[in-house]
C-alpha cells in the first residue's frame, strides 16, 4: 500500500479477528518504530509487545481500553526520562504513530489508547521507574476488514480543511498566488 493510501485509510479499529499477525508483518512494524527521527537521535523508547491474552486482558481496564482484549497485539510504548528528558514524549510518540502507518500499510487495524493506569501497566510488565507509558496500540486483523468502502468512509470522515489548519508565513495568512 502507498504511503499517502495508508494515511488515507488509516481508522482507529476497536474490534479485532483473533488472528495472530505474521512475525514478518510484526517485524516491519517495530523497525518503522525503530527508524523514527527523535531529538538528537537518542531514540529514548522501548516498545513492549504483549500477545499474552491474560495480560492484554488485565491492560485492557482503561475507560477506552477495551479492544486491547481483542486485538491480538498490544504495543506498548514507553519514553525514557533518563535518555532525553525534554523529548521523550514527543520521539515515542512520533515512533508510535510512525508504527500506526506501518501497521496501516501491512493492512492491519490499529487504535491509539491513551486511556491506562500507568502504575496498574507498569506493575504488570514490570517497566523501569525511568520510563514513563505514553500510549498502548491495540493492533490486528479488523473484524470487518478493509474494504473501499471503509477507505472512503475515513477520506470522507469531517476533518477541518487546509485553510483552517494552515498559515504562510504568519498565523492567519493565507498562500500568495
């Protein structure tokens, strides 16, 4: 799939097929995580992958967290304090959406959660004081599929148009002709 197709298509799946997703597929995910750009290349992440259904099932009490269950893939992205204090937020989560795309071009479903008990998650994978959990990505096979109709349900889906999100040169200017 194009680049610009996955953006396209990418939607935010809350139901899942048990299928397990192919290690290949898996890999090619965490490597786009891995390559993201982070402020002074200090890469300060560290993704766990849980396939466990008990501990998918115990990360999935979040208000919004309920297709973690489901998915047969949990993400989860951790930012590491230590390795670059003013950035670790934003670099993991540039990774983490760099992998929603990935995973989107792989023709696979994936939903940010934002919603967790980070004690509760870091209890349970046992993650270091020094990492903070910025998201989870539930990821799988949705249970619809993909499908043209759902490409153009998401193309259509109400987003603000370019000249509300964008200024040129100063807020509020729009581009000279």
């Amino acid at each position: 799939m194009e680049t610009f197709q996955a953006i396209l298509s990418r939607r935010s799946v809350r139901s899942y097929l048990p299928d397990p997703i192919p290690q290949e597929k898996l890999y090619r995910i965490l490597e786009a995580g891995r390559l993201s750009p982070s402020a002074m290349n200090r890469q300060p992440w560290h993704f766990i992958v849980v396939t466990d259904p008990e501990k998918r099932k115990e990360l999935a009490h979040g208000k919004f967290g309920g297709m973690l269950k489901e998915a047969p893939v949990t993400i989860v992205g951790c930012g590491d304090r230590e390795a670059s204090p003013k950035w670790y937020e934003v670099d993991t989560a540039i990774a983490l959406q760099t992998m929603v795309i990935a995973a989107t071009g792989e023709e696979l479903g994936t939903c940010w959660v934002g919603s967790f008990d980070e004690a509760k998650v870091k209890e349970i994978l046992k993650i270091p004081e020094r990492y903070k959990v910025i998201a989870m990505l539930a990821v799988g096979y949705p249970k619809d599929g993909f499908s043209l109709t759902g490409t153009i349900t998401s193309a259509l889906r109400r987003r603000k148009q370019i000249r509300e999100i964008v200024s040129y040169n100063e807020y509020g200017s729009a581009p000279r002709s």
